[in-house]
C-alpha cells in the first residue's frame, strides 16, 4: 500500500510546525494566502473591494478574515463563511517570571491558558513562542515582533514515582506549584536579572530596553509527524483547531471563483470563551461584512438580506471514539477516526446544528463523495461549546457545527485521521465552488 502522504497531508505537518501559537499560526496562513495570490489589508485602512478581488485583514495579530469577493451582491447570494480558532491549550509565561531556587535552578511562573490535559506536559522537550512587543516611534505605535525559539529550551519535570508511590492510582496537580518549566542552573544568581527578556533580545537582535512587553507561550518542539501500520494517522500538538483552519486555507485556496462571496474567519480565544475584541464573540466579523457591502453601495436592508441568506460551517473537532472508554460516548453517536467528518449536535444548544443546517452539510458531504458522521455527547457527560452558537449572539447566521474526530483532545499530541482530514478539505471546496441555482 502506498503510504506516501498526499500534499495536503504533508503541507499540515508544515503548517503545525510552523504554528506553535496562536501568532504564528495566523503568519502561516498569511503566508499561504499571499502565495495564492491574497493581498493584505488594514481594518484601520478603508475597506475597498470588488467582484473576483481577494484580501484578507487581521486583528490583533492573531485571528484573520480572507475573502473572496463574489461575482453578485451578497444580498442575492449571501455570505459563504468557514470558521475556525487560532488558540490551544497551553501554559502562557507570566511577567518576571524568573523564579531561583535551590542549587542556582531557574524556573518560569506560567499560567495555564484555556484546559489542557497537564500530565502530558511532564518530560518533553519545550520551547518559547509568540509576539513580542518592541519600543516603536511614539507610545501608541510599538512594534510588533514575532517570536520561535527553534531549540529545545524548557522542561516540565515530573517528580519522581520513588517520591510519589501512587502516582499511577491518581496525582492531583497545583498549576502553580508542579507546572513550572526549567529554564536554566545559573552559579551567579545575579543572573537571573531579566534573564527571559535577555533571551528574548538576543533572539530578535533587538536592544534589551526596546524590549516593552510579550505574549509568549510554551510549546513542545518535538514535530508533527504520521504513524499507523500504513501511515493512516497524524500525531500533532494544536490539532485542535489548526488542524480545521489548515482545512478552511486550503479549501479556500483550492476552490473557484464564484457568484457567492467566500470567506474563511479565524477566531482567537476560543478556548478561554472567545470574549475578546478578536474572538467570535465580538463585532468583529459582522463589522468587516457590513463594511464590505456598504463599500460597495449596499444599505442597511441589503446587509439584513444578505446575512439572512449566508451559510456558516463553524469547523472545530470533535471527539473520536476511544475504545479504551466506551462508556463515555453515546450509544449510537460516536465518530470514529477515518469515518469522515462529523455534525456535533446538541439539544441544550451548545452548538448551532439543528436539523436544517445538519441537512445542508450532510447534502454537501454526499455531493463530494465523502462519509458524513454524528456526534452527540453521552447524556450523563457534560460537554462543550465552540465557535458557532457564540457567533450567532453578534450575527443571526444559519449554520452548522462540525469537525473531524481527535483523540486525545487537549493533549499536548493530539490524534487525527489522514483520510478526514482530506475528506473536510473536499466539503469545504464543495461548498465554496457550489454554483447558485
């Protein structure tokens, strides 16, 4: 059997490379999009397009909207929009974080972002990345600096099971206490005096007092990679979303130009509750459509028409069957990993699916050759939400929430399909390149 992965599979095993954060993943995707022939605009700039021009815009540095302007109004064909998140769980590095103990070792205070699963961070090799924020002309314009640090430069050290005979029935974790990385053993503790920002200098050859700020998080520099008997399965940190946002730039890059306007809208901050001014819980996305139809002499009631017509595929994953716990899973709804994306439903509303929208995406599955599956949470197992329901309280948009099945979710590796993931990329193009009738 031929275990060559296809270029889609190869360019995801770059593209999570290449995104250790949120940042940089925005950059990835920036840099597929202008290699597609995507120019890049400014929210601060006036919002200016015609049929057939293709741009995208960011906020914050770390969430995007790429567009492909339609041939017709949007009023007439609405809005076609892939969602997705930049953001996984991890540790974020707190200010003066450098804290000296016993025997010269350093640590950095971290703290946990979104809900990682925490032993899994124990004993790998890690390192620092995101933005770093640098002394610009004038105190309301700093420079924005991106940071990866490409070796090896933290660990989460376990302590040791002799200390600790039960680890294995159970090992309650302080994130305060057992979560603190290793940066270095020092015979000088005067060096500890801005030991991180140091660091963070010499790695951008910038002047240590230029220095104002960062965003910086750690990651596991161990590479996203395949395994499986015939290479049918993706072993990767940040599956989970980036995995859905490589499928999304990639669909959108793909597929065609066509009546419908395209959009492809990465949130950040999901995993927290997407309340920020670059989440999907702010104006953000509504704001950029409007701007977009008014530049084009659109009135309000052509705007209210439009969104009324638009379809949104709010892609984040879902949970693949583990047969390891099948009592945690739904007895007749349970994804497996290679059976194609899945709906996620759910009747307290934690996702937009209701039976129209689930009947639009099964329809585009069937119409693109590809295996359309279920998910619904075991009724005594809590679950919970994501991009679609929260976007719907800034705009009424029908649309439905799916993604293809992780193990593993919020594992520092997570585990995904191959085939699903190439199956996502085909409905996602299907559904950009579906003629309007």
């Amino acid at each position: 059997m031929n275990t060559e992965p296809s270029k889609h599979i190869k360019d995801l095993l770059a593209f999570l490379d290449e995104s250790p954060c949120n940042f940089l993943a925005i950059e990835s995707v920036k840099h597929r999009l202008l290699n597609a022939g995507y120019t890049e605009k400014s929210l601060c700039d006036a919002i200016v397009a015609k049929p057939g021009d293709r741009f995208f815009v960011t906020k914050n540095d770390s969430a995007l909207f790429a567009v492909r302007v339609g041939a017709l109004s949007p009023a007439q064909t609405g809005f076609r929009i892939i969602a997705a998140h930049s953001d996984s769980p991890c540790f974020r590095v707190k200010p003066r974080a450098e804290m000296l103990g016993q025997g010269g070792i350093v640590r950095l205070n971290t703290e946990v972002y979104g809900g990682p699963i925490l032993y899994t961070w124990f004993d790998r090799p890690l390192s620092l990345a995101g933005r770093v924020i640098l002394r610009g002309k004038d105190a309301l314009h700093p420079v924005t600096r991106l940071l990866k640090v490409d070796r090896p430069l933290l660990s989460i050290s376990h302590l040791a099971i002799h200390f600790n005979r039960g680890v294995n029935e159970g090992n309650p974790l302080s994130k305060q206490k057992d979560m603190l990385p290793i940066l270095a053993k020092l015979n000088d503790t005067l060096e500890t005096d801005c030991l991180l920002l140091k660091l963070v200098a010499a790695e951008l050859q910038v002047e240590l007092e230029d220095v104002l700020d960062f965003d910086l998080f750690l990651y596991d520099t161990e590479h996203a990679c395949l395994f499986g008997l015939n290479n049918e399965f993706v072993s990767a940190g940040r599956l989970d979303d980036l995995s859905m946002v490589h499928a999304a730039t990639m669909a959108l890059i793909d597929s065609q130009a066509n009546d419908a306007t395209q959009v492809v809208a990465v949130f950040d901050n999901e995993e927290t509750g997407s309340g920020t001014k670059q989440g999907a819980g702010s104006p953000v996305l509504a704001n950029l459509l409007w701007r977009l139809m008014e530049s084009q002499g659109a009135n309000a009631d052509e705007f209210g028409q439009a969104i009324n017509r638009s379809f949104m595929i709010s892609a984040d994953n879902a949970h693949a069957f583990h047969p390891n716990y099948a009592e945690k899973y739904d007895p007749t709804n349970h994804p497996s990993l290679g059976g194609g994306p899945c709906v996620k439903i759910n009747a307290n509303c934690k996702y937009m699916t209701d039976a129209h929208s689930a009947a639009i995406f099964k329809s585009l599955c069937d119409n693109a050759g590809v295996c359309c599956q279920y998910f619904v949470n075991h009724s005594d197992v809590a679950g919970g939400s994501t991009l679609g329901n929260i976007l719907t309280g800034q705009i009424e948009l029908e649309g439905v929430d799916v993604g293809n099945p992780l193990l593993a979710m919020h594992s520092v590796r997570e585990t995904a399909s191959v085939t699903d993931h190439e199956d996502m990329i085909s409905v996602m193009r299907h559904f950009f390149d579906l003629k309007e009738k």
